[in-house]
C-alpha cells in the first residue's frame, strides 16, 4: 500500500458526525486514508462509497473493498456525483460527503505522472490517464495568449504572460515532453527574487494541472449536486489546497447558508430562496503537530456545511 498521510483526518471525522448506520461519500478516495477513518467509525449496517477517477487509487479502493464489504469503490469523477446518485436511487440519503480537492500525495510523487518537476517525467498531469489529453499535447499546441491566460486565472502567476512567451519561443525548436524541461524554461523566464522555499514553477504547474484536469469545473458541479445528495442533517466536508478552489467552496456554503438577499425583505421568502444549509464551525487548518509532521498540509483548508 503506497504511504500517503491523509490531511486535517481528525477533524474531517469530527465534521463529518458520523453516525455508525449511516451512508457517506468519499468522493475522493486518493489512497484510502479518510475513508479508513470513516470505517472505523461505521457500524454493521453502515456504508461508504468511494469515488476516484485514478485507476491506481481505484486498484488500492477495490483490494480495500475486498476485506470489508462496507466499501463499495467506484471509478468515477466526482463532477458526476448527481448523475450517479440518481442511478443509483440514492439522492437524498448521504448523510457525509467528502471532498479532498487538488492532487494527491502519491500522484506527485510519482514522476511517471507528471505532476511534479522535482524529479523528471513525462509531461502528462492527468488524473484518469485513460481520458482527456496530456499537458504535453496543450502546452505544444496552444496558442500563446491561451497559456496566459490559464496561467493567469488558474495559477495567479503575475508573470504569466512572460512565461507564456518563453514557452511558444522554445517549442519552436523542440517541443516540451518532460517535465523538468518545462519547469526550466519557466524557471528562466521568471524575473525578479525568487520566493523562499517554492520552485518558480509552482504556480504554472499547479494552473496547467487544473486545466487539464477541468477540476474547477468538477467542482463546482459537485456542490450543485449537494442540496439533492444530502439528507437532513448530512454534512458536507471540503478540504481545499489553492485559494481558486477555497473561493468557490466559501461562495457556496455562504449562499447556501443565507436568504438569498435579492429577496431578503419580501414579506415570504420562496423556498427556494431560503437557506438549505447551516454552518456548524469555522475554516479549519492543520495544528503545527500535524505541519510537522506533514508539511504538505501548510495550505489545506477545511469547511464544513450541514444540511437543514
């Protein structure tokens, strides 16, 4: 089993209120950490469903599925949350979602993946490898002012534009395949001091990660899917890593949370219109025991809504 320290599990637990008949969701297995904390919380008649689009991260759910027949992993997007509930005529009964965003521990550290540039490997980045295209076919294709502006809106790279540039200028004699070629290239084009303790690719990476892997867009189509997934009382846990994503997920637990306020002062409020969640806590962080222990957790954030 690949060594993977699962983030803020204490308090993913307790957010979480797991009752020990009850149905949860991990909608991102990764490598099982969360979702071993919830079995242990589970009863006999208890239940969890596990989502990956990985298919390592599916093979390491299926052998955990094999010695404890309350897990039932799926390969499946969580953007598709919606959609599989309805099949599955369970839209209404999750009492625990969970949704651990961006990359996961094992996907960086394996450089055949190509999420990373401190060890060199293809230049891929996909989440499902079966699907999609590798960052390698955008980064030669694409015209310039497309790589800013994926730079620019998915990464906050100020130097966007410039790194763009130095992009197009060199794939014109050879195209980028690997990652520690590209993380070069960016790196050299990057002006000014460099930040203390971050690679000058940090930030391009982690914006031609989210493109490609469309994770804004899935989601955002799993909070649209939680007002049907939950049952009263469920609760919803997002762990996010990158301000875009903990943007999105405090926008919707705010609006969900709150009369919509175009209709506030009407004398009845529609339902619609009426908060479907409540907030039971504040936006957690890691304790610097656990940034000690796994510094990877400096910028993971924790938000929890319950559903009324």
């Amino acid at each position: 089993m690949d060594a993977h320290v699962p983030v803020l599990l204490g308090q993913v637990v307790a957010g979480l209120a797991i009752r020990p008949d009850g149905t949860y969701l991990d909608a991102t297995f990764g490598r099982g950490g969360h979702s071993r904390a919830i079995l242990r919380q589970l009863g006999a008649t208890g239940r969890l469903i596990a989502f990956d689009r990985d298919p390592a991260a599916v093979e390491a759910g299926e052998r955990l599925a094999a010695s404890d027949r309350r897990l039932l992993m799926e390969r499946q997007s969580f953007g598709g949350l919606h959609g599989y509930l309805l099949e599955q005529g369970l839209l209404g009964r999750i009492d625990g979602l969970l949704l651990d965003l961006g990359v996961s521990s094992p996907q960086l550290d394996d450089a055949g993946r190509g999420f990373g540039f401190r060890a060199d490997g293809p230049l891929d980045m996909r989440m499902d490898p079966d699907s999609g295209f590798p960052a390698a076919d955008w980064i030669n294709s694409a015209a310039q002012a497309d790589i800013a502006r994926v730079l620019r809106e998915f990464g906050e790279e100020p130097a966007a534009r410039r790194i763009a540039q130095a992009i197009c200028r060199r794939r014109e004699s050879a195209p980028f395949l690997r990652t520690g070629d590209l993380a070069d290239v960016i790196a050299a084009a990057m002006p000014g001091p460099r930040v203390p303790g971050r690679h000058p690719a940090t930030l391009s990476f982690q914006a031609i990660r989210i493109f490609i892997n469309g994770e804004l867009d899935e989601l955002r189509l799993a909070l649209g899917a939680v007002r049907d997934a939950l049952a009263s009382g469920g609760r919803l846990c997002v762990i996010s890593f990158h301000s875009l994503e903990d943007r999105i997920v405090k926008r919707f637990l705010r609006d969900a949370s709150r009369v919509d306020p175009a209709l506030a002062r009407l004398p009845v409020v529609p339902p619609g219109a009426r908060p479907f969640m409540r907030l039971p806590c504040r936006a957690q962080r890691a304790d610097e025991a656990e940034l000690a222990a796994n510094p990877r957790a400096r910028s993971a954030v924790l938000r929890v809504g319950e559903r009324l």
